[in-house]
C-alpha cells in the first residue's frame, strides 16, 4: 500500500503518535526538512528507518526531543551545551555530545556521541508530546537524494517504502539544522553549516567555533554522512553561471528570478535575492530542475563570503554538484 499523506487534525495527530510509540514509521515536518521518525530508543523501528532510506549503518541518527529535560536523560551535557540549548532551542540547531547508555547503538552508527535537537514545527513539537518518546528521524528522502521539504516530496522518494507521512505544509527555514560538535566544549566545531550560522555560535559562546571545511571532499567523509556527495539530483548539475548562452536542454538554476526570460528551462530560487527564501526554495527548485527532463543543470553559485545562511547554501549546492 502506498504511503498516505494524513492531514494534521487532532485524531491523526494521536494516531501517529501511538503508531511511533509502537514501533512504526512516520514522516514528520519540521522547520528544516521534513524527517523519517521512528522511536529513538526501539532498535527495530531505529533499523527500519535505514531500511527505508537505503541508508549505510556507518551514518548515525538525529534524535529529536521536545526540550533540554528530555535531551538531558540521552547526552551528557556541558556547560555551552546547555547554554545553546536554552538559546536556540526550539530551533534548528543539532548538539553532538558524549551519549548516555540508554541511546542504542544503532542511533549513533556505534559511536559514543548523539545528535540532538529540538524542533520548532508546532505539529513536530505536537507529536513529540503526544508520543512522549525521543524521536530518531534523517531527512525523508532516499538516501543521497535531495531532501523533503513538502510532504509530495517524501511520498515521491519514499511512497512504496513508509505507510505514513504528516502534512505540515511547506518547511519554513528549508535547510537542515546546523551541526555543532561540543563533545570538547573548549573546542566547538561545526559539521554541518544551517541556519544558525558559525558567527552567531561564537559570539554566543564567547569563543572561536571551528567552521565545516568549506569545499566537500571528493569521497571522504568528514564526520560521519558527511560525504563530499549528498542532497544530489540525478540530473548532472554544474555550479556555473546561467547567464550566458547555454547549450540545448540545460536548465538554468538563477539566485533571483531573471528579468525578461522565461522558458521551462529557466527556474530561480528568489524574487529578489533574499536568501531566507532562497534556503526555502532550494529543494523545491532542485527537485523541480531534476525532473524537467533536462540534459544538464547549471545552477548560480551563491556567494559564501556573505557569511550566514549563504555559507549553507553554498554547502548544499556544492554536495548538491559533487561527482560521485
Ligand atoms: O534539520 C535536520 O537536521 C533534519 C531534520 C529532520 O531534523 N535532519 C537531518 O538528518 O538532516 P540527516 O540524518 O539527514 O542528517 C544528519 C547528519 C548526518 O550527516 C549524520 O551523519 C550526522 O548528522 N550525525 C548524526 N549523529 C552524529 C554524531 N553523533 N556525530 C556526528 N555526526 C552525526
Ligand atoms: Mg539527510
């Protein structure tokens, strides 16, 4: 049976959290990308979740948590910890932090550390309180692919794999959550850049905070996930200038939407140029791009000197446009 995408009334809402409670999947919004949920500390459902996804073993969980009482009783927090989680929680910021024993080894791909956040999408938050568990959850999308940031998207990947999907709309914020590393907490580093950008962790913590390096490396893995490849269209895409003259059949991905041309090969990720609208227009348009039937995508480069959510961005488009 094919997945059904349940509208977010107070039944549905009960219903999938006891489907959650017992063990099932279900594709959940949030403020970033919408995520496959299952019961954090239930192995098997945690197991179904790298089923569904064709997700390697060696690429751990996010786990996501209503607050930092309930984050607390999985990780082992610090001080900064603590601190951040007061700040930017709810909110897209994930915590890496040396795990508690109850965290099965199958969320953390073995290791001893967990990723940990609190949503901000009241319907996340919703199920998180009705559930009253802790609830691993990747982005919704096949492994590698682009993620899910409608509920169409998830369906389109993972239709014929989960059973349910809950409709929250469009994803505001678009990108995943930023990945901060405080396992040595006079050492922070970022893993993954998002919308909560290096510049204002450091200045919250009063200390400088190692930045993601810039350009993904071709095949190596920076943390774990972090392959230089990801969030990729099958269509070759290439970070290049749409501008010019462009060969037949190769779509144009541009910043801001281009005076004077229209075509269906022409797509943009702004009206403007804002780039809260670009992070949530990006998976859209790439998705969009991808099953155009195009030959080749050329996408605008972002200008990650801009610091901020550009340096994101510039992340996704990169990965986006890695060789395997
Ligand atoms: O915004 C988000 O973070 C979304 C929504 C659903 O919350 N989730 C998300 O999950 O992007 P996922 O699995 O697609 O990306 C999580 C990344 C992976 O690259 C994984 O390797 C990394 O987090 N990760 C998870 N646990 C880790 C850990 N203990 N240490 C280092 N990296 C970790
Ligand atoms: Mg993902």
């Amino acid at each position: 049976m094919p997945a059904r995408i349940h509208p977010p009334t107070p039944s549905n809402l009960r219903r999938l959290a006891a489907a959650l409670r017992r063990g099932a999947l279900v594709a959940v919004p949030t403020e970033t990308v919408y995520g496959l949920a299952a019961h954090a500390l239930d192995v098997r459902a945690c197991r179904a979740i790298f089923q569904a996804k064709g997700r390697p073993a060696n690429d751990p969980l996010i786990v996501h948590v209503l607050d930092l009482a309930h984050a607390e009783q999985l990780a082992e927090f610090n001080p900064a910890a603590r601190r951040l989680a007061r700040r930017f929680w709810p909110g897209p910021l994930t915590l890496v932090l040396p795990k508690k024993t109850c965290v099965p080894d199958i969320v953390t791909s073995g290791g001893d550390t967990v990723a940990l956040r609190a949503p901000a999408h009241p319907l996340a938050r919703r199920l998180l309180r009705l559930a009253n568990i802790p609830l691993a959850a990747p982005s919704a999308n096949l492994f590698g692919y682009i993620s899910p940031t409608e509920a169409k998207h998830v369906t389109d990947g993972l239709g014929r794999r989960i059973k349910h999907v809950l409709d929250g709309g469009a994803c505001a914020v678009g990108v995943e959550s930023t990945i901060i590393d405080l396992t040595n907490p006079t050492k922070p580093r970022i893993l993954r850049p998002g919308a909560v950008s290096a510049a204002a962790l450091a200045k919250f913590l009063g200390r400088p905070v190692a930045q993601a390096p810039r350009k993904a490396m071709k095949g190596r893995q920076l943390a774990p996930g972090m392959l230089a490849r990801h969030y990729s269209p099958r269509t070759p895409l290439v970070l290049r200038s749409p501008r010019g003259r462009r060969p037949d059949n190769v779509a144009g991905i541009f910043l801001r939407k281009p005076a004077g041309r229209t075509g269906r090969d022409i797509y943009w990720l702004s009206e403007r140029g804002a780039l809260a609208e670009v992070a949530r227009n990006l998976y859209r348009v790439l998705r969009a791009a991808d099953q155009g039937g195009h030959r080749q995508i050329w996408a605008e480069p972002l200008p990650a000197a801009a610091g901020g959510l550009a340096v994101a961005l510039h992340d996704r488009l990169q990965r986006a446009a890695a060789k395997a």
